[in-house]
C-alpha cells in the first residue's frame, strides 16, 4: 500500500474548504491525511473541526511574535517535526514569510476566490462585480513570496449574474473552491504536477477541456 500525503493545514477563520478536505480525506477519495492543523487564532471555527475530525490542532497566536519571520519559524518547525509533505493554506489571514517559502518549495498550495492574476488580496467578488466581469471564479495556485502571485494549478470559472450581489457570487463560487481544492492536492499526490517557471504543467495530461465560454451566450 502507497503511503498517504501527510498533509499540514493552516486556517485563520471557518474552514470550509478545510473540511470539503477533510470529507474527502476520511471517505477514501483523496489519497492524502490532514496530521495537523494549525491557527493564528484561538476562536477559529477550524480548530473545532480539527477536534471533530480527531486531527492534531496547534493555536500559534502570531500576536505573540515580535516578527513575521519569527512567528514562520515556530510554524515551519511544527510542520518540519509533523514531517509534512504538503502545506495548504485554508484561510490563512497572514502573509507568510520568505522563511516559509524556503522551507517548502512548491509544497504550500492556497485557494484564492478569483480567477488569477485577476482581483488579487481581498474583497475580491465585491472588485469584480464593481468592474463589471462576466465571469469570476477561483483558483488553486502554489504559494510564493508575493500575494497571491505563485504559479496556478487549477481555476473554475463562474459566470457573473445581472442579479448578483457580493454574497451570492461568493456562494456560487465557494461550491467550486470545494471542488477544485481537493483536485489539486490529489494530483499533487499523485506526482502530476509539474513546476517550470510560471507555468504548472499536468503530467499526463487530463484530456476534456471546454472549446469556449461565453456570457451572454451566444445565440
């Protein structure tokens, strides 16, 4: 048998895209264990679907730090003696350091709910239906020093209604983050990504693709 992806999460706030990680973990159709999660903040919703699940949860609070690089070293160490293959971030509410980068190169993966290099930081539906896309979405990419700038693995496209408001755009396109999150770390698991550049290619290649979409639709 195949060892498991041992992997490390780290969570600010819910955690939903955490626990669509955790289902799919604990059903058999994602061949990856969450060992650890780990949050900044004590009255995160995430550290109580830790205890549910029976996953070690870690509280680091970065208030007691006096600095970012000081406050990732504690965190890369937790993760380093957890012996983690991969690190998500599901989330996270702070900017991690270039210590956390070089610690795990290409093995932290974050979720961001806009299609990159679009709409990165925060408030990112509001930004969109304030300019006026036809279409958002989200995207799964490797993490690098910058904010939300690392190289994409994967995107959903969601189709920006006349009807929308921020907090149905953002529903609509959370179903997707469920979605696409735990792909990603499946191919990761497998050994099909693969990182040159900007560029992450799937190796094989999945074959079906959409020619094209539209909004309106074509008539």
């Amino acid at each position: 048998m195949s060892k498991k992806l041992r992997i490390g999460a780290l969570a600010s706030g819910g955690g939903t895209n955490l626990q669509a990680i955790i289902d799919r973990c604990q059903d058999g159709s994602l061949p990856a264990e969450i060992v650890l999660i780990i949050s900044n903040n004590q009255d995160a919703g995430a550290l109580e679907r830790a205890r549910k699940a029976g996953i070690p949860a870690l509280c680091i609070d970065h208030r007691s730090y006096a600095s970012r690089e000081e406050f990732d070293r504690t965190i890369v160490g937790a993760l380093q003696d957890a012996e983690i293959d991969l690190v998500i971030l599901a989330g996270f509410m702070r900017i991690i350091s270039e210590i956390f980068v070089e610690a795990f190169p290409n093995r932290i993966m974050n979720i961001h709910p806009a299609l990159l290099p679009a709409f990165p930081g925060l408030h990112v539906q509001r930004k969109a239906l304030e300019y006026g896309v036809r279409f958002s979405g989200c995207t799964v990419h490797f993490v690098d020093t910058g904010t939300d700038t690392g190289p994409i693995i994967i995107q959903a496209v969601v189709p920006v209604l006349d009807s929308d408001t921020e907090a149905t755009l953002s529903a609509r396109i959370l179903v997707q983050e469920h979605q696409i999150y735990p792909r990603a770390i499946q191919l990761f698991a497998e050994g099909r990504l693969r990182v040159e550049g900007r560029r992450v290619s799937i190796d094989p290649p999945d074959d079906y693709c959409p020619q094209s979409l539209t909004n309106p639709t074509l008539r």
